[in-house]
C-alpha cells in the first residue's frame, strides 16, 4: 500500500504537451527515478501552450516534510538549467536549508559517470552565502537565505523558488520581485513549496497564494496539495491511518508507518 499519488487539490492549467517526461528522464539517469505523484507535478510546472511557452506562471505545492518534494525541484532546476539555459533563483527560510539544496544539485553537475554534463559546468562557487551553479550555455542556479537585502546583485533571473514558503514574508517576496522582473527571457515562473503552516508561522504568503488558487485561480496558477479535509487539528483522527496514507504520498514508498507514527 502507496500513499495517494493524486493530491487532494490539484489546479492546473490546460496544457498542449509537457517536457515533464524528459526532465523525469534525466533525474533516472542520476539515480532518481521519480515516484508517480513528483512526475504529475514535475508534467505541470514544465506544461507548454501551442506556440511553446510555459503554461504555468505561478505554482504551488503543499506536502508533508520527507514526502520528497525536493526532488520535484531538482528535476525542475536540472532540467531548466541543461535544456533551457535557465537563470534560477533558489531561496529558503534557512541558511542550512538553502545550502543542503545547493549540495543535492551540486553533486549532479559533479558526477563523473556524466561526462556530458561536466562539460557543461563553468564554475560552481561554494563559498557560504554565494553558492552558485554556471553553465556554458548560459544556465545558472543561485542559492540565497531570504531576507529584505538576499536577492540583491542576481539579474536576469527567470525562475524563482520559494523553498520552505509556509515561512515566506512580504518583505521578501518585494525584495525578490525585481530579479524576475529585469529577466531577459521569455520564461517567467515563480514555485512556492513548503508544508501547512503551523500556527503563528508568518506564511501570509503561501496562504493568499493558496487561497487565490483554491478560489479563483488564474490562467497560468497551479496547486498540488496533499492534505487532509477538516481546518481544525482537534478534529482530525490523527491516529487513523487512513490519513497518514492520504496526506504523504511516499508513504509505502520511502516513509513508514513506524515514521509517520512519530
């Protein structure tokens, strides 16, 4: 028994085809081969139009920690970066978050049994707080902790991820605007992941974002959330484990019972 691999939300926008396909194909040459419920989100936020561009301007994904949605990024990231020559932006609430990411995708661009790729790396800078990925066709990916000054200096920047986003402030998400403003591609894309915010937790943010998509979305919004149906946690029978299956997709597949139980 598998966790649900179709989210409880699931708002997407109408698409012609997808490189969803290649993407995922990538990450199984590394060793990632991607569980049903990442490569729906991966067909998604990499859907195009008729005349090619990108459908999905703005996208959110809801999960429980552990599930692996970091994974959804890296195939997303790599992809852009290779195929696209994408400029990324990588942010998280944490310094140590933002890091253990860029490590994750360093070791991708580092990984000697793909020669093809290694020759595609210009320069990877791993001094604490500048981390960067350059390819030779342009492609870049910067990994920044947030704050009001963090995104200040990166130009040209087509993707934007919000990692750990249920923390996310308004503050900023200002002081990040103008990097996916000055972009000079035709892409623009913004990705909001993280869990439900906990009480207290300053997530204005995911939460409008949420809100709006769940409501009224636009054209271009997408939504993945794996959840449970009931707002208050003293209704919800947390020992059912019908739910546990139902809220975390890798359950059966990477996450246990014995895990969720803790």
């Amino acid at each position: 028994m598998t966790g649900a691999q179709i989210p409880r939300y699931r708002i997407e926008p109408e698409r012609v085809t997808t490189d969803g396909a290649d993407a995922a194909a990538l990450m199984a040459a590394y060793g990632n081969a991607l569980d049903e419920w990442q490569q729906l989100v991966l067909d998604c936020w990499l859907g195009r139009d008729a005349s090619g561009r990108y459908t999905v301007t703005s996208a959110g994904l809801a999960v429980p920690r552990q599930n692996g949605k970091n994974v959804c990024l890296e195939g997303r990231e790599f992809f852009g970066m290779v195929i696209n020559g994408e400029k990324i932006l990588h942010t998280a609430h944490q310094v140590r978050t933002a890091k253990k990411s860029f490590n994750r995708l360093a070791r991708m661009f580092t990984d000697k049994r793909h020669p093809e790729v290694l020759e595609l790396v210009k320069n990877i800078r791993y001094t604490n707080g500048e981390e960067c990925i350059e390819l030779l066709n342009g492609g870049s990916i910067e990994f920044s902790a947030r704050s009001r000054q963090a995104a200040r200096g990166f130009d040209g920047i087509s993707l934007v991820v919000y990692d750990e986003a249920q923390e996310l402030t308004d503050d900023q998400v200002e002081a990040i605007m103008a990097t996916l403003a000055a972009s000079a591609t035709g892409t623009r894309q913004l990705i909001y992941t993280g869990t439900p915010p906990y009480p207290g937790c300053p997530g204005d943010v995911f939460r409008r974002r949420r809100t709006a998509c769940l409501g009224a979305p636009g054209a271009h919004d997408a939504w993945h959330e794996w959840s449970v149906e009931g707002e208050q946690v003293d209704k919800i029978d947390l020992e059912n484990h019908a739910v546990w299956y139902q809220t975390n997709p890798a359950m059966g597949i990477r996450l246990s019972e014995e895990f969720a139980a803790e």
